[in-house]
C-alpha cells in the first residue's frame, strides 16, 4: 500500500485566490541563491459580469539574480479573460509570462484584468520557475516528476480513484511537498473542490504515492488541474481528463399492444434507478403520438399541448427504487402508434422506452333500403332511397354496390355517388342490374347514399336485391326485399 499521506483540506473560502508562498531555498543549499517569493492578490468579492483585476507579485529577496523567471496561472473555468500587463502567453486558459532576469531585491507586479460569467471561486496557485546566476545545467537542486493514473471514463454516482506518484529525482531533498488540486465540477470529493495534500519531505530520489478517492458527479468532460509544489520554488502540473456519463436509468412502458379506434387505453411507465447511488430531481416525459389524443395522468402529470408530451417531477430515486406512473390515451387515428418515455435527472443520468400500439380496426357494412312499399300499382312510380352504412371501427376501401331489380319493376332513373353501368342479367326473367364503380373509402359511422325511382310495369311478384363489398371484406354482404306489382282495377 503507498504511504499514508494527510488527508485532503480544504482551501478557504474563494473568490479571493490564497496568498500562497513558495520560497525557492531548500534548507541543505548551503551556497547563495536566488530567494523568491510569489504573491496573488484579489478583490475579496467579484460581480458577476463586471470586470475585476487581481495581482500577482514577484520578488527576489536573495542575493543573486535568478535567471530565465518564468510566471503561469490557470484561470478557472466561468472566468472571461480580458487581458494582463505584462501580455501573457495564452494556452486555454494558461497564462504565461517570461520575465527574463530578476535582480537581488528586485520585484516584477503582474495585473490580470477578468471578468466573472459564472459563480464559484477565483481559486488556483500561481507556479513560479527560474534558475540562479550560474547554475544552468546543475543538478544538485530537488526536482519533482508526477505521474498520474486515472480512467478515462467514469460513470455518474460511481467512485473515481486518480493515484499520484511524486518522484524527487533532483539531487537534493525536496521539503514541504504539497498537492494542490482543483476540481471541475464533474467530480467532487466530500472535503469540497479546492483540495490541498500535504507530503512532507521527499528524499532525494525517493517517491510517495497518494490515491484521491473521488465520485463522479455530473455528466461531461472533467478536467481535474493539480500543481505539486516544494520549497525552492519547485513546481509541477498534472492535468486529468476524463469523460463522465450518465448511467443508464432502466424505463419500462406497459399497456395495450392493440387498440380499436376510438377506445382507451391506459399505460404505465415506470423507472428504476439501477445504480448504487441516490439520483436527484429525476423527470420522466412521454411523447404523444399522433393518432391518440391524451385524456389523464396520475401523480400530477401535466400535458403540453404544444409539445404532445406528458412530463412527471419524480423527485429522488434512491438505489434499486422505482417508480410508476400512468397515463390515459383515446386512439384517434390509424396503424402503427410509437410513445417515446424518457427519464433524466439533474446530474445527467438518463434512460429511455419506446412503445408502439397498433389501432387497427374492422369495417362492417350494412344495407338500409327506405320507404319501399309492399306493393305498388302496374304504372305507379316509387322513389327508393338506399344507404350503404359502414358501423365498423376503420374505413371501408373501395365500396362496389350492386343493384337488382325484378323485371315486374322498370327503373325510371338512378343517382349515386359514383358512374355505373345498367345492364340486364337472368334474361330468362328479365332482371335489371346496375353497378356502380367503387366508392374509394366510406368512413366509420358514414354511408353512401343511392337513390332509384322504379315505376311497375306488369303485375307480378318479384324481389329488390343490394349487395356491398369492400376491400378487407371481399365476401360481399346481400339484402333482399320482396315487392309485389298489382293490375289496376
């Protein structure tokens, strides 16, 4: 197991950045050496939007020059940089300055104009590198290497462990190593995001491990900044990235599979959270299709017109919870219906089910024959109104009609919705038959409409017959009705 390190603190309260100190003089140098100091300064309270300017402050308070100084600051994300005198280097949001040489009691201020878009803390340590008058090439100084184990994918509520190993490869003893590491927001650690690990002292090609143990805490890339500092201005910066997802909230849908036009339908939606942690403000939404029209929803399940959807506030899951809710659909329209459910909380987790319910109905057809008499006289006209209804639950395509008349009947005139041809069938007898061509579609709860005028021609029994079709019920359907001519007297 690594050694034990202490364990991590937090930094206080920020925006103000701490005044943090690194004098560049291990206490085994015993020859005369640069000794610089590095200050940042900032407004106690900032206003989000307005412009602010913090300080950084260098001085050699040694007895020689040190040589090649070299200043950098990284700027927190939710900061807009506006500009700094002495004109920085910029890398993302790495500020550098080359300062060249700084003289024994010489001091060099830094202005850093930005401005807050965000709320948080100005936090963050100023690194400082130079070398003395002399010693370019020279080993004899500490020398810090960090090298960084981390995933590169964690999922939310999950525990992600970044392990740091610090090797003093210099040729001196290193003292006072910290670890100072700020933490994006997707992952977060109990003691807060500004997080110090103090080491001690290193030997002299010696190595400490430290192990961070984090949680992933919100979905998207994190990018974990930590600067390893020691006295004599020794410093390095590690930077983790890694990409945090959402775990996958498990959505069930049940109800229907099948449903006749016009009728209702209930559906449940339920949500199970399948991960080890709690989830926070979990909303689950459904889709509408188009062919239903949404009734009700239970647990306070407000509809959008405008959107066609149905959304719940759950509130929390804790680990293997669920949660069910349901909703009341009317189907309106035909074929194939898709619901889409999806379930999201506030840190990015998310899950999602399709249902798909199939309106399908079955037209049925029937034959009205109205105001036809019994009898009528040889040369009395009657007028017979026919309907073709469809009392079914889909439309009926392409409605063919038939008509027979007896030959005791001649037909005076025909109307109809579409063009037909007349024609006569059992010559033996004498029958007229008219067939209209096809109606394309006659809708649940509607007809088409004939209409015959008949005038008796000679005295006789005979028989008034209508046949329909259609195309899902190609057998058609017959209804016959007897009618009797009379000789005058």
């Amino acid at each position: 197991a690594p050694p034990a390190a202490s364990p991590p603190r937090p930094n206080p309260p920020r925006p103000k950045p701490a005044a943090d100190l690194a004098t560049d003089e291990p206490r085994s140098v015993k020859k005369s050496r640069p000794k610089l100091t590095i200050e940042k300064k900032a407004p106690e309270t900032a206003v989000l939007g307005r412009p602010m300017v913090y300080e950084i402050l260098v001085r050699n308070t040694g007895a020689v020059a040190a040589r090649g100084v070299t200043v950098e600051d990284v700027v927190p994300a939710g900061i807009r940089i506006d500009g700094s005198k002495p004109q920085a280097q910029l890398d993302g949001r790495r500020l550098t300055w080359r300062l060249g040489t700084l003289e024994p009691g010489a001091e060099q201020t830094i202005a850093i104009r930005v401005t807050p878009q965000t709320e948080g803390t100005l936090g963050g340590v100023a690194t400082l590198h130079f070398e003395s008058q002399g010693e370019k090439g020279s080993k004899t100084g500490p020398r810090l290497q960090v090298n960084v184990d981390a995933p590169r994918k964690a999922i939310i509520g999950q525990p992600v462990l970044i392990s740091f190993k610090i090797r003093n490869v210099g040729g001196i003893d290193a003292s006072s190593v910290l670890i100072h590491n700020v933490l994006p927001a997707g992952l977060r650690h109990a003691q807060g995001d500004d997080l110090e690990y103090e080491i001690g002292d290193l030997a002299a090609g010696a190595a400490r491990e430290v192990q961070l143990q984090l949680t992933a805490a919100q979905a998207g890339q994190a990018i974990s900044r930590a600067v390893i500092t020691a006295d004599g201005a020794v410093s390095e910066e590690t930077v983790v990235q890694l990409d945090v997802v959402g775990p996958a909230l498990s959505v069930s849908r049940t109800g229907p599979k099948k449903l006749s036009p016009g009728k209702k339908g209930r559906y449940t939606n339920t949500v199970v959270n399948p991960t080890s942690v709690d989830l926070r403000s979990v909303t689950l939404v459904e889709t509408v299709p188009p062919g239903f029209e949404f009734l009700d929803a239970t647990d306070g399940g407000a509809y959008d017109a405008a959107r066609r959807s149905v959304t719940w506030s759950l509130g929390g899951l804790q680990p293997r919870e669920s949660k069910s809710v349901s909703v009341s659909l009317n189907s309106i329209g035909r074929g194939s219906q898709v619901s889409v459910v999806r379930a999201t909380d506030e840190a990015g987790a998310s899950g999602e089910s399709l249902g798909t319910t199939h309106i399908v109905g079955v037209p049925a057809l029937s034959v009205e024959v109205r105001d036809l008499p019994g009898a009528v006289d040889v040369d009395e006209e009657v007028r017979v109104p026919i309907r073709v209804f469809n009392r079914g639950t889909d439309f009926a395509g392409n409605v063919r009609v038939t008509i027979e008349a007896p030959a005791t009947l001649e037909l005076v005139t025909i109307t109809g919705p579409t063009k037909y041809q007349r024609g006569a069938t059992g010559a033996a007898r004498g029958r007229t038959e008219v067939r209209f061509d096809a109606i394309k579609t006659v809708d649940v709860k509607k007809f088409a409409e004939f209409e015959l005028v008949f005038k008796g021609r000679v005295p006789g029994a005979g028989r008034l017959r209508v046949q329909a079709a259609c195309d899902q019920t190609p057998e058609p359907i017959q209804r016959d009705d007897d009618i009797t001519v009379v000789a005058a007297e």
